[in-house]
C-alpha cells in the first residue's frame, strides 16, 4: 500500500459527481425498511400518520450501479470492506418524492493501525427534491488494504 498516492487521488477524484440517477420514493418500500429495522415510531409504520417519512436509515438501501468512478485505481486486492454509513438530514424524505440523486466520492484517506494501512474511500450520495433542495446525503466508507 506504500505506492497509493491518496493525495493524487484525492485531487483527480474528489467531489467530481460520476454517476446521477432519478427516482420516485415507493411508500411501501419504506414501510418495509422501518419495519424490518425495527422502528416503532408511528412517522415511520403508520401511512396514515399525518407525518409519514423514510425512517432515518432508509436512505442507505438506495444504492448507484457504481460505487466508484470507472477510472477508479484498484487499491490493494480490489475487494473493500464495509468502513460503516452515515446520513445527514436536511428535510424528510416522504413517499411520491421525485428525487434526483448524484453520486461522487466524498474523501479518501488512509489510517495505520495493528493490521498495517488502510484506505478509506468514501462514497457519497446525495438527493435533491424536485426544486433542487438537498433532502440528505449518504456517506458510504470502503476499506481497502492489502491482504
């Protein structure tokens, strides 16, 4: 992993989008996710509620064809390692929502640690409403390192 040039990396890929899609958010898919991720709260099971939304996970099931750029340089044996999600809320996300999304990478970074270095490339996906206001972003983190 010595010859990974993260701060080349990181400048030829940062912030440049590489894939975009549109979809409609699916009411029963998200009472779906809520209920099999164990949620209780009314907002998320109940249709009926006044203020039904996607429960606060319900954005990491919406995956892009890509998880990196087609140019992407392969980094230690290829495979990665799911680094952990994070999602950052900027309105609820509600059923019938017409989304347009873009996909970019959000960093890369490196970390030592007992089993030697490891590359964290973060994929970040975010969803714009109809009038282009961010809803949320998803931040996927893959782990790369030799084995």
């Amino acid at each position: 992993m010595a010859d990974v040039d993260i701060a080349g990396l990181r400048e030829q890929y940062v912030g440049t989008i590489f894939q975009e899609l549109d979809l409609v958010v699916d009411g029963d898919r998200m009472l779906e996710w809520a209920i099999s991720c164990g949620e209780t709260d009314p907002r998320y099971i109940d249709p009926e509620h006044p203020d039904f939304q996607a429960s606060t996970s319900f954005p990491t099931h919406i995956n892009a064809a890509r998880m990196l750029p087609d140019d992407f340089k392969e980094i230690g044996s290829g495979r990665g390692i799911d680094g952990g999600k994070s999602i950052e809320w900027h309105r609820p996300m509600r059923a019938g929502d017409a989304l347009h999304a873009t996909v970019q990478i959000g960093d890369i970074y490196a970390k030592t640690g007992r089993s030697g270095t490891m590359v964290f490339i973060v994929n970040r996906m975010s969803f714009y409403d109809g009038s282009n206001e961010l809803v949320a972003t998803v931040d996927w983190r893959m782990i790369r390192q030799d084995v």
